[in-house]
C-alpha cells in the first residue's frame, strides 16, 4: 500500500442527497438552519455548513430510501428552526421512533427534535452531541 503524506487533517466535504424537488428540500433545509442560500452547480443545488461541508440536492427519478441527516446547532439556531416547524404545522417528534410526537427531547443536557423534510429524508437537529459533550450553544 503506497503512504501518502498525511498534511491535511481527514474531513467531510459534501454528500449528495437525493430529492423529490431539489429546490424545495434545499431551501427547506437553508431556510430552517438560517443558512446561505443555495447555490446551483452543474445540476445540483448546493447548501454550504458553517463548518464548509456541502449538501449537494439533486433530482432524481429513482425511488431513493430516505436518509438520517443530524445536524448540530446552536440554541438560537434550534428556537428559529423549532417556531418554525411550528408555524409551518411540520410533524416532529422526540425520539427516532416518532413515538412521542409534538415534543422535544433533553437528551445530553441539550434538546433535540427530529422531523421529515420535503423528499422525506430523517431530519435531526440537536443542541449538544451524544455523549453530553460540548455542543455549539456552550461555545
């Protein structure tokens, strides 16, 4: 096995998600995390992290399994995305189950809530990581 010299440290730089509608799921998403707005590349629709990682949305016809998509936020991130599940009447529930519905969870000393977006992929947005480590509201 050739050795590569290691000067850069490993990172995720994007993943390419599936959609019904690239635009809606993309806007969806940059709208709820108060995010950039997204950009066309070639035939996908890009949505930018804050930490640089890509979500690249693009159409197809293919019947896709929905996905489990986590995002890490801070707390005045998590109240505008929770108001607006709310006000949009979004289903969402407390734990991955969909067991308790219209409820968050205070799983690690953090909240959390998950949800469906437009293509029907499994949103999560949490305050604190598993584990209770230091999430971005405490930083």
């Amino acid at each position: 096995m050739p050795i590569f010299p290691k000067n850069m440290p490993t990172q995720l730089n994007h993943l390419i998600i599936a959609a019904r509608n690239k635009q809606e799921s993309a806007h969806f998403l940059a709208e709820l995390l108060k995010l950039g707005p997204p950009v066309a590349a070639g035939h996908f629709l890009v949505v930018t992290l804050d930490n640089h990682v890509t979500l690249d949305y693009v159409e197809t016809p293919i019947d896709f399994q929905p996905q489990h998509y986590a995002f890490l936020v801070s707390d005045d991130v998590f109240d505008y995305a929770l108001s607006c599940i709310h006000e949009r009447g979004i289903e969402h529930w407390a734990d991955p189950r969909r067991t308790k519905p219209n409820e968050i969870n205070t799983n690690d000393g953090g909240r959390g809530v998950y949800f469906l977006d437009p293509s029907g992929h499994y949103l999560e947005i949490i305050t604190r990581p598993y584990g209770g480590g230091l999430g971005l509201a405490s930083a």
